[in-house]
C-alpha cells in the first residue's frame, strides 16, 4: 500500500494507466502510514462500473489493504465508518458526513504516523495501524460522493481526533 508521496504518484499513474480505464473517479483523502500530509488521492468506480450507485462501488484497494490474508473476498463495509455528527458541533447538524476506510487488522501494516500526531497517541498501544482513506458525502446519503478538496482536509483532521479520542474500537484499533 502506498505510504508516502512517491508511492501515492506511483498509485496515481497505475490508477491512470488502468486497462480498461476506469469510468469514472471520486476524489478521497489519504492519510498514508508514512506521509507528512493527508493528499487528495483519486479514488476509481470498480471495474465494470459505468454510473456510481453505491459507496462498496469505490475501488478502495489502490490505497487501504482491506484484503489483507483473504484475498479472495471482503465485504469492504466490515473495515469502513461513517461520521455524521462532528465533534464540536454542539447539537448543529453538519451538511456533509464521512466515511473512512482502513487497512485490515491482520494487514500488519505499520502505525500511521500521521494519525498518531493528528490524535496525540503517546502510547503504542492505542496506535492506529495502516492507511486511512476519507471521502465526504451529503449527511445521511453515503452513497452520493462528493469529490473532496484541500480545504476539507481540516475538517477531516477535526474528526480523526475526536473519533480516535473517543476509541471507537472496533474501527480503530
């Protein structure tokens, strides 16, 4: 999996150089194990995809291991949260939600440093391991992508701390 900005170009120009080309593209937010900065990645519909319907449409696998040791099939929702309620919003209902999507556990990828220093994880314990991938979509409708841009990138970094503060376990760790 891409972990820093050389690999993500290179994912990118394999994104690029697919065959057949994808039909379509969303762009997400890669929080990647080794990088200094979340990037703006593209994220491709599935092969044979031509009109995006669905959110388990995405070709996630370019840049989240959700795989991992079965590599035969995964239901991608098994390793992907939705936040509809940010922290600090006192009870405001926010216009847009997100969904993150992750490596697997059994991926044995390494901490994402980014992540670490985003959520202040002092202890190794509570590290949050492999890739992180965000995309953004109306509140309440994660099946309607809305491609992200550079200034979403705070708000992202907003709700990584919260949620990982919060330890929503059994998505975090």
């Amino acid at each position: 999996m891409p972990s820093d900005l050389k690999s993500i170009l290179a994912q990118e120009a394999h994104i690029q150089s697919h065959y057949p080309h994808y039909a379509g593209t969303h762009l997400g937010i890669l929080y990647a194990t080794s990088a200094t900065s979340p990037y703006l990645v593209p994220i491709p519909f599935l092969d044979g995809v031509t009109q995006f319907h669905h959110i388990s449409q995405l070709e996630v696998s370019h840049w989240v291991d959700q795989l991992a040791t079965d590599r035969f099939i995964v239901f991608t929702s098994k390793f992907r949260k939705t936040y509809n309620v940010h922290p600090g919003t006192c009870g405001v209902a926010p216009e847009y939600g997100y969904t993150f999507f992750r490596d697997a556990p059994d991926a044995y990828s390494p901490p994402n440093m980014l992540v670490r220093d985003l959520a202040f994880i002092e202890d190794a314990v509570d590290d949050v391991t492999g890739n992180v991938l965000v995309v953004k979509h109306p509140r309440g409708n994660k099946h309607e992508i809305i491609d992200m841009a550079a200034d979403d990138i705070a708000t992202v970094n907003t709700l990584i701390q919260g949620a990982v503060s919060r330890v929503d376990s059994e998505f975090w760790t």
